[in-house]
C-alpha cells in the first residue's frame, strides 16, 4: 500500500502531464522541493485544479509509491491570486520560484525558506507594495538562510562604520574609505543603507518587512542584492531578465544613480 504524507506546499512550477494530469515542483517546509503528481487535475472542477495553480500554497495529502508523490486531496491556504493578476508580480514571483529550485533540493528542510517565500508573496500581493522592496529582501534574506550571510560588522579591516561604506558582492564584505584603496568591485551606500542589509538578513520573519527604504537607497540595495546573488550562486537567471523587462514596461523606472548613496 502507497504511504501518505501530509504537508503544505506550494507550487514553483507546473508542466502538463498527459491530457489530463499536471507534474508540479513543489516546495514543501518539511520535505524541500519535491515532484508531484497531480492526476486528473486538468479537468474542468477537479478536485486539485486550485491546488495545481502557479503560486497555489495548499495543504496537501501526497501518496508515495516507488519515489515518487502523488497529490490525492488538498485544501487551498493561499492561492496568491492578486500577485497572479499582475504580470509584473507574477515575474517576480517567477525569478523567486528559480531561485528556490536552485538552492532547495528533496529531503532538505525548507521552513525558513517557505516562510520567506509566502510571506514575500503575501507582501507582493498588496496594492501598494514596491516590487523592488520585495526582490531586495528576498534576495538578501535567501543567501543568509543558505549560509552566504555577508559579513555584516562593518568595515573588514578596522570594524568601523563610517556614513559612507563599500560592498563587494564578490567578496562579501564591507570596507570604509580608508581601506577601500584601489579595490575593484565595490558599490558605495550609506550607513543606513548599509543597517537596512543587515536588518534584512538578521531580522526575525515576523518583522522583516517593516521598514522603510528611500528609492534611492533601494536602487543602491537592488544593485548590490542582484549582484551578490548572481556572483555567489554563480549564475545567470532568465526570469530576472523577464521580470526586469516586464517592470520597465509597466512602470516608469528612474536610471540607477552611479553615485555613492
Ligand atoms: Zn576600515
């Protein structure tokens, strides 16, 4: 007899499965990301077709037979449908999905990424959230919770803050101007800038939305969270693209300030 597991999860990534059916990547907190299958699901008023949805966070029941997992019922959580409306949240939500299916794999718990997950989509759903204040916690909070917590003291030489520092997100560190001399690679941002990083990757989850961000150090911090993530994973992603593009065309974006903020 199959073995059933119970688990919330939600859906990363969805590819049809016969006429019928749908091959889901899930992210379980429990189990990491795991492949599903969710029979049937296609069919008009089927009882997981809100389950299979992109984003749909669920409470699942998931037969196990030889390996591989099944979804036998589910009761929808969340089923993120304002961040499904939006093209430009959607895309977001897209390059997150990647990043997760990068970093998680099967049998790994996930809790503190599940949770930064949903609750990025449940911030991303509200009307008036920035999309770029999201990406830059979410990109920030991941690499911490996966153990590429930047060093976030002050400078690396001396220990000091000074109003203005240096991040190397090559390196990982922070120096002030009396020891950045002629290194290559670092992006200034002020004091302030610098302490919103450090909340954002120390922060409880219950809290790790609330502060603010003025958009020019929001600009800076989305520089240096982008470039971190790609030079430490050390890889390109195409919906980060996607999503860039689809937020040029839907919003007025102002050209990134190439001085220190
Ligand atoms: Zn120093």
């Amino acid at each position: 007899m199959a073995q059933i597991i119970n688990t919330d999860g939600i859906v990363l990534k969805r590819t049809e499965a016969g006429d019928s059916g749908f091959y889901l990547k899930v992210l379980s907190p429990v189990y990491g990301t795991i492949d599903v299958t969710a029979r049937g699901a296609k069919k008009q008023g089927a009882k997981n077709s809100a389950a299979s949805q992109l984003l749909a966070c669920s409470g699942m029941s998931l037969s196990v037979s030889k390996g591989r997992y099944y979804l036998e019922s589910s009761e929808i959580i969340n089923s993120f449908y304002n961040v499904r409306l939006d093209v430009v949240k959607l895309s977001l939500a897209a390059y997150f999905s990647q990043i997760i299916l990068t970093v998680c794999t099967e049998n790994q718990s996930a809790q503190d990424i599940y949770r930064l997950f949903t609750n990025s989509l449940y911030m991303l759903g509200k009307d008036d959230t920035d999309p770029e204040f999201i990406r830059f916690i979410f990109e920030m909070r991941i690499m911490g919770d996966i153990g590429f917590l930047p060093r976030l003291l002050g400078c690396a030489e001396c220990y000091r803050t000074e109003p203005l520092m240096y991040f190397s997100p090559k390196s990982g560190i922070f120096l002030c101007p009396d020891h950045l001399g002629d290194e290559h690679g670092f992006i200034g941002l002020s004091a302030s800038a610098m302490e919103a990083m450090r909340y954002v990757c120390l922060k409880d989850m219950e809290h790790l939305f609330s502060f603010r961000l003025s958009q020019k150090a929001l600009r800076t911090l989305t520089q240096i969270s982008e470039k971190y993530i790609i030079l430490q994973l050390d890889r390109e992603f195409d919906t980060l693209s996607y999503y860039k593009r689809m937020l040029s065309d839907m919003y007025t974006v102002c050209p990134p300030d190439p001085s220190p903020q």
